[in-house]
C-alpha cells in the first residue's frame, strides 16, 4: 500500500497519467524560418497543465521523419502521435509554433513516450531569439508508455522563457528504423528554489566511512539505498551504521531484498522482492516511502509495483526536472564527474529545477568528484541558491496534482 498519500502544493499541474545530443540537434536552426506556421488554431493554455493532447496533428509540422495518429497505442484520450524514421532518416523532428510568444518562465514539459529502441527524444523550447532549451529523457525500448519527466541536457544561448516561440520533439535515429509514441504533453511546475538531493544506491560500507563526514561537514542529509538480503554482509553497510545514518537525518530507503534487476522476475517475484524488503524496513524503524530500481532496470508490472509500495521511484537518466508527473520514475544523475556536477548545479540554480546526483559508491575519481560536488552545493546554498533535501520534501512539495504511471 501507499506510505502516504501526495500532499500537493505544485501549482494546478493535472496529470493524465544517456545518449549525447547530436551535432544536428544543437545546430543553428535557420532552416525554421521555412516551416513557420500561423497557428491559427492554436488554443493552448497558458497556465500549467494540459499541454497538447495530440488528437490534432495539424498543429504540428513535421521537419524530419514521418508523423501519423496511432489509434491502437493511447496514453490518453483517442490517439497518440507515431513518429516513424526510415533508414535514411537520421532523426525524427516535429515542430509547433505558438500564435503569440508563450510565457513558459514557470513551467517545464513533461510528456508520455513509447519507443520500439531505447532512445533520449529531446524537447526543445526555443525563444523568438532562436536562444534554447533543450530537455531529454530516457526511454526503454518496448517499455511502457507511461509520463516522463524531462530534464535539462543542454543550453544553446540564453534562453528567455517568457518568450517561446515553438517547440519541438525530436529523437536521434541514425541509421535505425525507428518509431517513438507522443503523448499527453504536460506543463508542470518547478520549485522557488533550485533542489538538490544526494543518493546512494546499494549500500555500500564507504557511504559511511567517506561520504557521511563529507555531508556531515555541511550538515547535509542523504539517502541510502538498501538490499535488505545483504544489510550486515561484507562491505556492506551494517544494520549499526544505517541506525547511525538515520540519526544524524539521513533516509534509509528500499533497494529491494536483493539487487537481481526486476526485469528477470515475473510480477510475483517482483512483488515478493520489494514486500519483503519493505516489510524488513518497517520492522527495524526505517523509511521504505522511497526505492532505488536495481541497475537501473523496470517493466510496466515493476513500475506498477513501485508506484503501489513506495512513493517515490528513482532510476538513471536525465537530472534537473520540474515537478513530478511520474513519481515512480523519478531520474537522477548517476555518478556525475565534476564538470558535469558544476553544469548541473548552474542550470538548478538558474532554472529551479530539481536535480538528484547518485554515487554508488566512492572509488576512484568518483571520490574527488563528490567532494567537489558537495562543496558546490555548499557554496550555492549559502547564495540562496539551491537547497538540499531528502525524498519526502520532494513528497510533500513538488508532485503534480494528479498522476497515472
């Protein structure tokens, strides 16, 4: 069952449910001008939530690939959008315009999406500058068509987001023959200040001995992510150290009993690995609102799971989103290097994103990457910049008002 119910505070967002960017995609784009559109029937609204349903396709004009409705595979409503690249596409790209510049400044896109390949598509908002921002997500090949939460992967310019011009969708497709499903796109709200929360999966001992006085300097709180099967066994955390952990305000959460992907058991063994570690939680006084997907790893009946134990779900992908249209797909950064930590952070601070870095463990360069991350942290916190929290301030604060994984 659920661990508590969403208390919402994100404003009116109602909600039906790493691949590189290539050179093409962060071109100049002065070919635009060509496929302008008058938008004459454009009734978007401006305030947050319903976006574009995708049962007109006229709104949209197709710059590379081919788009058509798909009445077989719905997010919502009747149909969605089916963009098809042929072997001599490179990539998949729809275009709309806006009659009148759109005032985005407090929202972020979040749309469902389906793919036959794993794929990043990319949405684009581009001001009357030609200025973007580009945001991406991470999508399983044959997954389920669920809401994705998109985060930020890069700025071309200096985007105005009081003034958007268009947007677009697109997907890198090389030389695959390729289809990528659209729907339901959702603009969600972000926090007043830029979040930050620090995760480690799979529990190892050094979260204790190297990265907990790291955080304790700064008095920053963590989350640790637990397979209940290995809790006290070598060079895992012990059941001591977690106590210890939980007491100076970390949260010890839920990586399953052990740490085999979902994908390899059938909905009843995967049921049965995340119980008993909820159960194991429970008992021994610690928080299981919040789970880390093994390696990464989910199908639609784990995803279901997830959304029934836990509140929160997190898995690798694409870091600094909005408010969550999908809480049990929640992306975060894995094991980010200190250049891209120092990105991340500028564009939380900047955007008002919120942005989860996760180490699972602290070897090698990761260590020096950390502890550069944290003293970022530290340094735009104390601006007023961004804040540190853990899962249940993302919980009560920045979950759209409603959601269907």
């Amino acid at each position: 069952m659920k661990r508590r119910m969403y208390l919402t505070t994100a404003a009116a967002a109602m909600v039906a449910g790493c691949s590189a960017l290539s050179d093409s995609e962060t071109a100049d784009e002065d070919s635009d001008a060509d496929d302008d559109r008058d938008g004459s029937s454009d009734s978007i609204d401006e305030e947050l939530g319903a976006f574009d349903d995708f049962e007109d396709l006229s709104l949209w004009t197709v710059m590379e690939g081919t788009l058509t409705a798909d009445q077989e595979r719905v997010y919502t409503g009747t149909q969605s959008a089916r963009m098809d690249a042929a072997a001599s596409d490179e990539r998949l790209m729809i275009k709309r315009e806006f009659d009148t510049p759109r005032d985005l400044s407090s929202a972020f896109p979040a749309l469902a999406f389906a793919s036959d390949h794993d794929v990043t598509p990319v949405v684009q908002l581009t001001d009357t500058d030609g200025d973007r921002l580009l945001l991406e997500c991470a999508v399983n090949a044959a997954g389920p068509f669920v809401h994705r939460d998109l985060g930020i992967a890069n700025v071309v310019g200096e985007p105005d987001l009081r003034d958007i011009e268009h947007t677009k969708i697109s997907v890198w497709a090389g030389d695959r023959e390729l289809s990528l499903w659209c729907d339901d796109y959702r603009l969600v709200g972000r926090p007043d200040t830029g979040r930050v929360l620090f995760q480690f999966p799979d529990g190892y001992e050094s979260v204790a001995t190297e990265a907990a006085p790291i955080l304790d300097a700064h008095d920053y709180p963590a989350t640790v992510f637990v397979n209940t099967d290995y809790v006290d066994g070598e060079d895992r955390l012990s059941r001591s150290d977690l106590e210890s952990l939980q007491d100076d305000g970390w949260t010890i959460a839920s990586q399953g009993a052990d740490n085999a992907p979902l994908t390899q058991r059938d909905a009843a063994g995967q049921e049965a690995q995340l119980s008993s570690a909820v159960t194991w939680l429970d008992d021994h006084g610690f928080d299981s609102a919040s789970f880390s997907y093994p390696l990464d790893d989910y199908d639609e009946s784990a995803l279901e799971l997830v959304d029934e134990y836990h509140d929160l779900g997190f898995v690798g992908g694409f870091a600094g989103h909005g408010h969550l249209t999908n809480p049990a797909l929640a992306p975060r950064a894995t094991s980010p290097d200190a250049d891209e930590v120092a990105t991340l952070l500028e564009w939380t601070a900047e955007y008002n994103t919120i942005t989860t870095l996760s180490y699972r463990d602290l070897e090698g360069d990761t260590y020096g990457a950390f502890e550069a991350a944290v003293s970022m942290v530290a340094d735009l916190d104390a601006e007023g910049e961004l804040e540190v929290v853990v899962p249940d301030d993302v919980v009560s604060d920045n979950i759209a008002d409603s959601h269907v994984p």
